[in-house]
C-alpha cells in the first residue's frame, strides 16, 4: 500500500484475466496485459490506466497510530479508471464476434472477482478495493478515447476504489500523560503538595497543514468543568481538577478555524497526550508562490 498500489492494482486485474480467460477465449496468458490502445502490439486483451485522481468519499486527515511511540502521516486514497480493449487477431468474418464474446468474459470475470484488495488497518477495519464497471454514456467514451491516430473500438470502462497510499513520514509522540506529575512539579515547585489534581489531562494543539505544534501565543485553549491550563514551553498544556465524564476543549485562534471537541472520559484511556489538530482559518500566512519567489530573486 506504498507508491506501487497504482502499479499493483493494474498487475492484480490483468492476473484474474489471465487465470481466467486463458485458454477459454484467449490463447495465452501473454497476450493480455498492460498497454495504451495507441499501442498495443500483439495483445489480444489491453487493459490502460487513463485517469488517477483522488477519492472524494475517503479522506483522511487524521495521524494514525503505529504503535504508542510513533504515528504517521495521514494516507492518500485514490480512484483509478481503466480502459479494457479486446484486438482480435482472427479471421476478418469472425472478428467482431470474437471480440464481443472476449468482452463478455472479462465482465463476467471482474463481477466475479471484483474485491481486489484492502487498505490498511490504521484507520479502524480495512476497506476492500473493488473494481466495478462504469456507467458511461457513448459520447462521454469517445471524449475519453484520446488517441487522434486510432479509431474508437469497443471496450470497458472500469473504476477501481479505494486505492491507498501510505505516507512514509512518521512522528515521535514526545510525552506521555504519566509524566504529568514531573511537568507540573517543574512549573510548581512546592506549591504541587498543596494542590489537588483530580483527573488531569495534557492537551497539544498541532497545525494540521504541518504537523508542528502550535504556539501558545497563537491559540487559547480552554476546557469545560477544569481549572485553566498550565502551559509548558513545548506548547503542551496541562488541564487539572477535571469535573466529571465529560467535558469539551475549546480552542479559539485567529489563524486557524474554530474547534470544539468533546472529549469523553469513559472512552478515552488517558494513556497518551490529547492531540488536536487545528485547520488553517482565512487569516493563516499563504505560502509565497514559486513565480512570486523567483521574481524576487531577479
């Protein structure tokens, strides 16, 4: 599920062809295979990648856990677009038919094995990748047939989804919430003994567009039923004498948008450091564009 899903989803359609097309209605298992229609040798069946673009109804923006030291980077989801060709090499009265009937087993053969792999498990219980056949109007196949060289041919038109890609970038989680006593005790001094904490919880507020910690000056945070936080110099911040099961974490900010969560105490283990990613708002700095830089530069 790294860069080469996109290459292993295209070898896995062209394996269940394969298997079960050969030799029913083609000969040979070399003769289907990956290509471009502008292109196709000596293929009998041609099966093209013609379009990648991202999942609209997977996306994940969220850390996902590795183990209790290490998250990583949220993964892409895509939804990849096939054109399946048959090229009958047959004799010229018999071709066309040929053609429909090769056609007619690859539906059959991809309906039958249509789950043709899964995500990862980082976000709860894995997807399945299926590939299904589309429903496109004849005008809109001809648009897709980019190839000026070569008349249209009769072919199918296949979406597989979803298709993730991992992220390879990862992240220490620094602290842990049994360390709360040692912060406190560092900002405190004696004055810890004196105090009752109750249930505590420390609260880490990163920017979702970086993954950076966001500085306190930058955002307030505030919590329902708790004293106001302690604040550290790594941006952790330390709630205490927590009022029963529930409460909500409040962040205000002008650079990012407004967060409200809702934390429930009986769900949440206390284990770990309560991260909260907050979403760039209208008034976060924009990134110099590469033409604007460049012009600076003359």
């Amino acid at each position: 599920m790294g860069f080469s899903s996109i290459s292993e989803v295209g070898n896995h359609i062209v394996s269940i062809l394969r298997r079960e097309l050969v030799p029913d209605v083609v000969l040979h298992t070399g003769a289907i295979g990956m290509c471009s229609p502008e292109d196709h040798g000596d293929f009998t069946i041609g099966v093209y990648l013609y379009d990648i673009s991202p999942n609209n109804d997977l996306v994940e923006r969220r850390m996902a856990a590795i183990d209790r030291r290490t998250q990583v980077f949220p993964s892409t989801f895509l939804t990849l677009r096939y054109i399946i060709t048959a090229y009958s090499m047959g004799d010229l009265k018999f071709r066309t038919e040929e053609e429909h009937r090769i056609l007619g087993r690859v539906v059959q053969a991809l309906a039958d094995y249509s789950v043709i792999g899964r995500t990862s498990s980082l976000y709860g219980k894995p997807m399945d990748t299926r590939i299904d056949l589309e429903r496109i109007e004849p005008g809109e196949k001809i648009k897709l047939w980019t190839f000026p060289n070569k008349a249209y041919r009769l072919s199918l038109f296949y979406k597989a989804q979803p298709v993730e890609i991992t992220s390879t970038r990862t992240r220490l989680i620094a602290s842990r919430v049994r360390d709360v006593n040692v912060f406190i005790r560092d900002i405190l001094g004696s004055e810890m003994d004196t105090l009752s904490f109750g249930r505590t919880m420390v609260v880490l507020c990163t920017d979702a567009k970086t993954g950076r910690p966001v500085e306190g000056s930058d955002v307030r945070v505030v919590m329902d039923h708790a004293r106001h936080p302690i604040l550290k110099e790594d941006c952790y911040r330390i709630f205490t004498n927590i009022e029963g099961d529930k409460t909500v974490i409040h962040c205000r900010s002008q650079l990012y948008k407004q967060a409200d969560i809702e934390v429930d105490f009986r769900e949440w283990d206390g284990s770990e450091v309560y991260e909260i990613q907050l979403e760039p708002g209208e008034h976060y700095p924009k990134e110099q564009s590469p033409l604007s830089f460049d012009e600076g530069n003359e």
